[in-house]
C-alpha cells in the first residue's frame, strides 16, 4: 500500500482517497510574474511523480495545477519592465510549457488561471463577509484567522503571541519564513495607478493571492480534496490561509494528506537573486546536459530532502543515468543464445521481480532513489547471470521496464 509522509500529521501514512479508485489533487503552480527555476522545477517533478505514479497503481487522477498571474509581484514587474501584466504572464506561461515538455511533465490539459477565476474569488469573498469572518477596511477586505479556530494547525502555529490590538497586512506576500501575525488581505480596492482592475459585484478592485488557490480549487475540484502539494516554503502561511478560508466556509476538512517538496540549493548555499546564483533548466542544457539528466537529477533524490546543485553532482547524475540506460539497452537488443531450463527460470524470476522491487520502493513515500537502485541491482544481476538475453526474454524485460518509464520518464 501507498504511504505518503503527510505534512499535516508529521508521518507517513497509508494513503485512502476520500472516493475509492478516485484522488483529487492541487498542486501549486507558478507565479508568472519570472520564469521557473530549476528549484521550481524540482518541485514540479517531484508532484509529476506522484501524479504518474497514482495511475501506475490504478488510480483516476484529477490534477488542477495553477498559474498565478494577478498578484503584488506581477504588477511591481510589470512597472519595472514598462509592459502590460498580461504580456509577461503570456510570456512566461509559455516559456513555462516549452520547459515542462523538456522534463517529460505531464501537465493536465486545463490549467487553472487566477486572472480567469477572479468571479468565484468574489463570491468565496462575499460568502466569507456574510460568515463574519472577513470584514472591509478602507476599499479592501480583510479576513479575521481567530475566527478559524484550528487557524496555524498545519505549521502549528503558536497563537499565544498573537497581538490584541488588530494588525493588518495587506500585501500579497511577505519576504522570509516569518509568520504575520495579524488579519490577511483578501480583496485589494482599486486605487490610481493599478494596472489590474476587475469591476465585480463588491466593486473595482483585483482579488489578493491569498484568495486565489481557494478560488481555482473550488471552482475546478470543489472544497474537498485528497492531496494537497508544494514547495516546503508553502507551510509558511500559504497553505494554512488556504485552509483557513476552505475549511471556514465548508465546515468540512480541505485536505487528507499535504505533501511539501525540500529547496534546491546551489553549491550549498540557497537559491537568490541577490547571491546572483538562481539557475534555469536553459542554461544547465546550454551547458551539454540532457533533459533527461536533468529530470534524472532532481527527482533521484529523495523530495523530502534538500538537494545540492553543482557540476559534479550533475556531471555524476549524468553519468549514472547514461549507464543504466547503456544497461537497459544491452540487455533488451535480444540475441542471446537459448538459455537451459534453471537460467531461464532465473532470468525469469529476475525479470518478475522488477516490478515488486519498483513498487516497494515508490509505495514508502516515493522513493525514487531507493526503487532505481533495485532495478539497477536486478539489471546487473541478469547481465551477469545469463549475458545477453534470448529474443523473448529481452521483450519481456523491455515491457517491464516501460511500465516503470511511465513514472520514472528516464529509463528509455
């Protein structure tokens, strides 16, 4: 059985969908206001994964993967850039596409747009104002945490340090992992200058970041799902405001189990702008890397632990990979003698045990690392046993393997 390690719970449990045979699930997408890097990417692959590997296990999968196009960031870009907030968006959605392909991400056909969710936004705003739980002040709306009353539970927040005077803050985000401790905007009013106005049903103004993933997951899964993935700097107020505003006006629980992918660092130090050390899938495959290597690199490791980005390190991924795939390719060509009887029975044991060996792995919290290990032991082991393999053997194993491409996307 699938085990998942739910960030929710801080353990691994044995994952059962709400619906039998059936998961939804809400990955975090990205923000359009810059380009993905390559520590975005790691966690798009790691949810890839995931996503293949539900199917591989028999599972329908329902995925909304989101673009965040309408928020503080965008506009600020756009005013240091001298060009329409639509027009980078465009840009890097597309950029964002081109790079998914690379990797071998599978992507759902419809991928959810803030821009375009800006009505159900206002709709979850004016049933929240109903409740009692936001308010307005000034042109914007505010929604109040202590109302919730299990507000902070996924990072289990300490309320006790909360203030008793109100304290607002009204921008989207927040540099660092510190927490605000005080009413979030929910509903930015217009105001002279804005380059992104909606004129809705509470007035002229733009919907905040933090109303957005509830907008996009209930208009396309509704206010319940399985899965709920990202980034580790998600459990930092984005996932608990989520689950404040979806659970508040529900009733009901948002998500079974939260799944929260580690950084990518470089040369053991974090990814900044400032540092001028961010990296982009381009210029790694500018550099002679293969896409494969690439998507090899960042899901081989475990999702859960932080990953190290330096030359050796790819130029060792590389080389592993190349050699696996050598492998493969060595004892799938067929034209091998005809084994007797007990080799045959060998080999075929080998071969059967792939799979098991895969999904032992894969079943304790996706690991990828551990799964390639085992079959690169199995492989070895039949190239030692046998050599070459006989036609059918070599079909089979062929076959076996390419199921487990399914999900891995490297081995062929």
């Amino acid at each position: 059985m699938l085990k998942l390690y739910n960030s929710m719970s801080r353990a691994e449990e044995a994952f059962r969908p709400r619906i039998k045979g059936r998961v939804k699930i809400f990955t975090c997408g990205p923000s359009t206001y810059r380009r993905p890097h390559v520590g975005n990417y790691r966690t798009f692959l790691y949810e890839d994964i995931l996503v293949r590997y539900l199917g591989f296990s028999g599972f329908e999968v329902q995925r909304v993967i989101n673009f965040t196009d309408v928020e503080d960031k965008m506009l600020e870009e756009a005013v240091l850039e001298g060009r329409r907030p639509q027009d980078i968006a465009a840009e890097v959605e597309k950029q964002f596409l081109r790079e998914a392909r690379l990797l071998g991400i599978r992507l759902p056909r419809t991928i959810a747009k803030a821009s375009a969710s800006v009505p159900q936004a206002v709709k979850l705003i004016q049933l929240l104002l109903r409740k009692g739980l936001a308010y307005w002040h000034d042109r914007d709306v505010f929604f109040q945490p202590l109302k919730f009353k299990e507000f902070g539970k996924l990072y289990r927040l300490n309320l006790s340090r909360w203030p008793k005077k109100t304290v607002r803050f009204r921008k989207d985000t927040y540099n660092g992992q510190r927490w605000n401790l005080g009413d979030f905007v929910l509903w930015h009013g217009k105001r002279k200058g804005d380059l992104s106005v909606w004129h809705t049903a509470i007035g002229q103004g733009r919907p905040s970041w933090n109303i957005q993933d509830p907008a996009m997951i209930t208009e396309h899964l509704g206010f319940q799902v399985d899965i709920n993935c990202g980034g580790i700097d998600n459990i930092f107020r984005h996932h608990d405001y989520n689950i404040a505003i979806l659970e508040s006006l529900s009733g009901k629980s948002y998500a079974n189990y939260y799944l929260h992918g580690a950084h990518l660092i470089v040369d053991g130090r974090p990814m900044s702008k400032s540092r001028g050390n961010i990296r982009y899938p381009e210029e790694l495959l500018r550099k002679g890397l293969r896409a494969h290597h690439l998507r090899f690199f960042l899901v081989c490791k475990h999702y859960r632990r932080r990953l190290n980005l330096t030359p050796d390190n790819l130029a060792k991924a590389a080389a592993r990979l190349d050699a696996l795939r050598d492998l493969v390719e060595g004892l799938t060509a067929g034209g091998g003698p005809k084994l007797a009887p007990e080799e045959a029975r060998r080999a075929d044991a080998q071969i059967a045990a792939v799979r098991d060996d895969f999904r032992r792995h894969m079943d304790a919290d996706l690991s990828v690392g551990k799964a390639v290990d085992a079959i690169q032991a199995r492989l070895k082991a039949l190239r030692r046993s046998p050599g070459r393999l006989p036609a059918g053997l070599a079909r089979r194993l062929r076959t076996e393997l390419a199921a487990l491409d399914e999900v891995l996307g490297f081995l062929l």
